[in-house]
C-alpha cells in the first residue's frame, strides 16, 4: 500500500518561497511508470494541477504556474519537493501529493496540508 505524507510550514510571508515535502512510503519514486504530482485547491474553489516529477526525474507544470514553481526530488530519501516562489494570498490553499500513472486518473493521495500565505 503506498502512502504519501507532505510535510512544511503552514504559514508562509507574501513574496516569500512555499516549500512542501512529499515522503513516500510503501513505493519507489523511480518506480516505471508513475508521476509524483502536486495539486492544490484554493478555499471554495476546485482542485488545481500543479504539476509533477517522473519516475524518470522529468518535470512538467501547469502553464500558469510554470514561472514560480519547481518539483525535485531526494531518490535516497524517496521524497518530492515542491517550491512556489513569489507567493501571494491567491496561493493560500490545501496542498495535496499524489500518485499518478499516465493517462489515468489519481490512484494515491496525501492528506493533504493546509498552507495560507499571510503577514
């Protein structure tokens, strides 16, 4: 069974970098053919894509963010990294990782972690 934990602060300044962690359990993040993803959903919106990083260390991320965000990864720890600069009160929202194969939907979720962007 595999399980995803993100973990970071829940606070963050405007202008500042959010950083969350993703660890891993129960599955190799190199494992073919999965995509270790982020997504997000803001207070009384929808889930949001982020983006994510491949089995093959690969990235790819939601045009509208692509400028401010960055996804990498700790193979010896098997955990995924998520940075979003720049950061404004639109980026207040409940963070999720999730497990993805191409072309299906999610299969493995984390809780999920709340993170507002305030002063």
């Amino acid at each position: 069974q595999v399980q995803l934990q993100e973990s970071g602060p829940g606070l963050v300044k405007p202008s500042q970098t959010l950083s969350l962690t993703c660890t891993v359990s129960g599955g190799s993040i190199t494992t073919n053919y999965y995509y270790w993803s982020w997504i997000r959903q803001p207070p009384g919106k929808g889930l949001e894509w982020i983006g994510y990083i491949a089995y093959s260390g690969s990235t790819n991320y939601s045009p509208s963010l692509k400028s401010r965000t960055s996804i990498s990864r700790d193979t010896s720890k098997n955990q995924f990294t998520l940075q979003v600069s720049s950061v404004t009160s639109e980026d207040t929202a409940v963070y999720y990782c999730a497990r993805e194969t191409g072309g299906s939907p999610v299969d493995y979720w984390g809780q999920g972690t709340q993170v507002t962007v305030s002063s």
